[in-house]
C-alpha cells in the first residue's frame, strides 16, 4: 500500500537535520577495532572529536545559523564537559548515544542495559542541566528489551531503525515511541573513512538524495534527510568543508524546515499521536 503522505510545520517541502556524533571511547574508535587492551592511537584519533573537531563544527552549525542535534556519549560529561556546555548554550539538541560508542547495548543483560542509559542521560543532565529526550544507540545495536528501557527513561525518540524517510511510531509499555528513520544518505563513516572515498562523495550524495526527496516534497509528500559527521572524523580539515556545503545547498532552497530530531519527533507525536 503507498504510503499515507505527511504535512510539515509550514507546508515544507522537506525538513533537514544535521546530525553530529560526538563520541567517547575506552579501549578503541573505529580508526582501528578490537582487542581487549586500549588501543592509543586508536583512542587518540577518536580523542580528536572533542580537542579539535567538535569546536570546528560548532563554527559551521554557528555560521550558517542551523541547529544541530549532537549523538553524544554519556562520558563526554567527563571528558570534555565544555564543549558539551558550548553545544547545550548554544541550542543544539543533546542525545543519547550509549555510555562509550565501543559498548554496545545488545550483549548485555536487561538490568545492565537499563543502568547504562540511565546512567548516560543521567551524566549528560549533569552538565547540561537537562535528561536528553532522543537516543541513537552505538552502531544502532538493539535488543529486544531496549525500546522498553527507553520509554521508562522518558526518551520520547529513537534513531536506531531504518525506514522510509518519514517518522513513525510504536506503542511501548503504553506509551508512543517515535522511530526516526536511520538514514545514511550522507555519513562521513561509510562513505569516506571505511569506503576510502574522496570527500566530495559526501556532497554528491546528499545533493541526490536531497533534489529527488525535495521533488518527492513538491509533488505533495515531504520526507526527511540529514547529514551526519563524526566530530572526530567529519571534523577533520579534509571533511568539514562538504558538511558546510550540505548545509548552504540546502539553504538555497524555500520552504525547507530546519530542524533537530527533537523538534521533529514532537511536531509528530503532536500532530499524529495525541491528536
């Protein structure tokens, strides 16, 4: 069956996101994985988000005016609680994002599982002064008791499935979960670092996906797209620049809403669950 179009605020076209993982790591990052010991050049690399490349993006996200809604690990609170000030000052939306982004979720024991989301958004709220209400699991690794743990821990969104450019929604424990779709349209970690692909690629990806669902938006259903960079890879010299020019293609458009994930899961549990 063809899907049932939705409506944006303002009878956009098309809403953007800018999505930004901002990650912490204990024994490696994805410069190179596994093992049971730190690796430290591996902890260095991922260690580069928040010395250098989180502030660099904030200068983008600040200079063409949008906000950005950060995936950001429980122990960034500790590691570099300033610049997760910074980002908090400065409107962007705080989410969930595991503990360390080498920890997943879907080993670990219910009980275990619910004290480590508890006890990240708990760590962020300590320096942001606020429990984040979105949360993206570390390489989306979910279990059958996850999306309960959330909804008791007031999370109202996920971003851990794929799906079909549009937000949706589960009932969990009585209460809407709203699943905003996974999409990889444009990600500095599958198209650049592991493809080895130029940067360039990442432009050219968006833009496609980008003038098809703005097209789909004219003829009457919107969809979403996003952007996402790695503080600590997308942050880079080499990378930072075709996210900037997602952000300024995308703003030479009308009738685009730009937005945080936040901001769309509540416009949509407003205007299609609790009508």
């Amino acid at each position: 069956m063809r899907p049932t179009p939705i409506k944006l605020p303002n009878d956009a076209k098309i809403a953007v996101s800018f999505f930004v993982a901002f990650e912490a790591f204990e024994k490696y990052s994805q410069y190179r994985e596994g093992g049971d010991k730190p690796d430290f050049a591996s902890l260095a690399y991922g260690e580069y988000g928040g010395k250098a490349g989180i502030w660099r993006i904030m200068d983008v996200l600040a200079r063409n005016q949008v906000k950005g809604t950060i995936d950001t690990n429980g122990r960034i609170a500790e590691d570099f609680p300033d610049a997760l000030k910074e980002l908090d000052a400065g409107g962007h939306e705080i989410v969930g994002h595991g503990w360390v982004n080498d920890t997943s979720l879907i080993s670990l024991q219910p009980a275990r599982e619910k004290e480590l989301i508890k006890r990240t958004l708990d760590s962020l709220a300590s320096v942001t002064g606020k429990r984040p209400v979105g949360w993206v699991s570390p390489g989306h690794r979910i279990n059958e008791f996850t999306f309960a743990h959330f909804v008791d821990e007031g999370i109202i969104w996920t971003g851990d499935l794929p799906g079909p450019d549009i937000p949706q929604h589960r009932m969990v424990n009585g209460k809407p979960l709203v699943i905003m779709p996974r999409l990889d349209y444009a990600n500095d970690l599958s198209l650049i670092f592991r493809a080895k692909n130029p940067a360039r690629v990442y432009f050219e990806s968006f833009k496609s996906a980008f003038d098809l669902l703005y097209a789909e938006g004219q003829a009457g259903s919107p969809k979403l797209i996003d952007a996402l960079v790695h503080a600590h890879i997308g942050g880079r010299a080499n990378i930072i620049g075709v996210f900037e020019e997602c952000i300024r293609y995308a703003k030479g458009f009308k009738d685009v809403w730009f937005c945080t994930k936040g901001e769309i899961a509540s416009w949509y549990l407003d205007n299609y669950v609790r009508k």
